[in-house]
C-alpha cells in the first residue's frame, strides 16, 4: 500500500517548478483509497482492527469522494501510480482493473455497457483526457492515449490513440513513454 501511495505521490510532483503540487486536492481522494483499499484486502483474521480503521477511514472517504466528485470504489484495482488531474465528476467501476502510470482528467468515466459486472481492463501508461468513456466489457492496453470525450465500446490495442464518439483507434507515432513529459511527447 505504501509503495503504490509513495509512486501516486511522484505522480504529483511537477517537474518543472520543482514542487509537489499541494494545490490539487485529487491526492487527498488518492491517499485515501489507497489506505481504504489497503483495509479492504486485509486478512479476514485481523476482523477487529479491520473493523476500527473502516469505522474512522470510510466516512472521511466517503466525504472527499462526495466533496470533490471523485468516485473511486475500494474494489477497483488500481497500480502504483494514479494521476487525477482537476477532479470531479469521476467515475470507476469497482470491477475495473488498472495498471501503472494511470492518468485521468475530470468528467471521465470507467464504467458499464450492459451489467454491472462488466470489467475494464486497463493497461499500463494509458491517459484518459477530460470527459472520456470507458464503457462495457473492454481491455485498453498499454500506452493507450484516450482523447478528450471520446467514447471508448471496444478494445484498444498496445501503443494507440481513440478519439471521437465512438472511438476510431489509430496507432501512435510516438510509443515511449515518459513519466515526467507525459503521453502527448
């Protein structure tokens, strides 16, 4: 838990002013469900102590969740790594499974198509941009760029973009990937 807090927290620090971005309040949402997840996928035999940190942690989760429109289930899988940039009106569905280097700006959505259990997979280095979708049974893969309300019903492969509504996929010119530059390098 604290490795991946430590990774979301590199996410947050701006290179280029050398300061850690204190002002986007997203990292608070991001630390705790780090500390919540962490507590949901403790042993059933630590019952008591599981107990009491939900009963002092959910509510205050809960809380910034509502506060900054930032929903992201304790059931979601995600890897170290998590950037929210300018938050609100997000959305994960807890079935969602998320790899490292996950980016993703404000009124994006991972969610479902047709059933609840749809599950979204999400490969590493992937970049949602401001009011992208991500609906139904789907894998995005690694070093994927999602464009900004794009509405994404299929699978992505490796190294591409979608854009549009629904999304047309294209592949990228450009496929290394550059933590502090960012996916447009």
């Amino acid at each position: 838990m604290f490795s991946y807090l430590k990774e979301d927290y590199k996410r947050y620090y701006n290179y280029l002013f050398h300061r850690f971005e204190w002002n986007e309040p997203s990292y608070i949402v991001v630390t705790l469900y780090r500390i919540s997840r962490g507590i949901r996928i403790m042993p059933k035999w630590l019952f008591p102590i599981k107990l009491l940190l939900n009963i002092l942690i959910v509510p205050l989760y809960a809380f910034f969740s509502i506060f900054l429109g930032i929903s992201i289930p304790r059931g979601a899988e995600i890897g170290p790594g998590l950037r929210i940039y300018h938050f609100g009106t997000i959305v994960i569905n807890p079935c969602a499974i998320i790899g490292k280097n996950f980016s993703i700006h404000h009124g994006c959505t991972i969610g479902v198509k047709n059933s609840y259990y749809d599950q979204v997979i999400v490969g590493n280095n992937v970049t949602m941009g401001a009011g992208a979708k991500v609906l139904g049974n789907i894998k995005i893969g690694n070093n994927v760029t999602i464009g900004a309300n794009a509405e994404v019903l299929t699978d992505v492969p490796d190294n591409s973009v979608a854009v549009g509504i629904p999304a047309k996929i294209f592949p990228k010119k450009n496929t290394e990937y550059d933590i502090t530059r960012g996916p447009f390098n």
